[in-house]
C-alpha cells in the first residue's frame, strides 16, 4: 500500500510531503495506482522547480519520496509551491476515493 502523508503547520500550510511504500494494485508496469501517484508527485516537484524557480529538498528512493519547501521562499515562491502542494494533496485524495485499498492519505 502507498501512504502519502502531508504535514501541514496550524494554518494548513504544507510543510513536507512523504511517499512510501507500493500499491500492488497489479504487476510492475502495469500498476495505475502506482503510476498515477507516482506521476502526480513528480510533477508537483517538476513544477515547484520551474513555476517557483527554486529546487526544493527531494529524497527518493525505491519506494520513497519526501519533498520539502524551502523555508527563505519569497511571497510569490510560497504562494506557487503552497498551490502545487495543494494540487497535489487533491489529486492524491482522488486517486484514494477510488482505490482505497491501495493507497491512504493523511495530513497530519
């Protein structure tokens, strides 16, 4: 199963985004669950990078995303990485909806 956690400080401000695990929801190659989420985070990334223009903290490994915002972002920087991260929240929610057995999203 894919956990996605988002942690968000008191004014719901994401703070970091974190991606582990796998769904199984079919054979590597073939997996939709795993394809989706993994291509909704990797353009979240893709995008802060060149809509926000800055490289945020990224760690990925076989089964692992983090991403980070930087903390010294300008107004406009924050305001583009905070609506990305947020698409990316949506989108991972909806994938949930429909394939609750392979992936969970919290925010915490």
């Amino acid at each position: 199963m894919i956990k996605a956690t988002f942690k968000q400080k008191e004014n719901d401000e994401i703070i970091s985004f974190e991606m582990t695990g796998h769904a199984d929801f079919a054979e590597m190659g073939s997996d939709i669950v795993c394809a989706a989420a993994s291509s909704l985070s990797i353009n979240a990334v893709n995008s802060i990078e060149q809509l926000a223009g800055y490289q945020p903290i990224v760690e990925v490994e076989d089964g692992y995303l983090y991403i980070e915002p930087l903390s010294d972002l300008s107004g406009k920087q924050s305001e583009v990485t905070s609506i990305l991260l947020n698409s990316l929240l949506i989108g991972l929610k909806d994938i949930e909806k429909e394939y609750n057995n392979y992936i969970r999203v919290k925010t915490i």
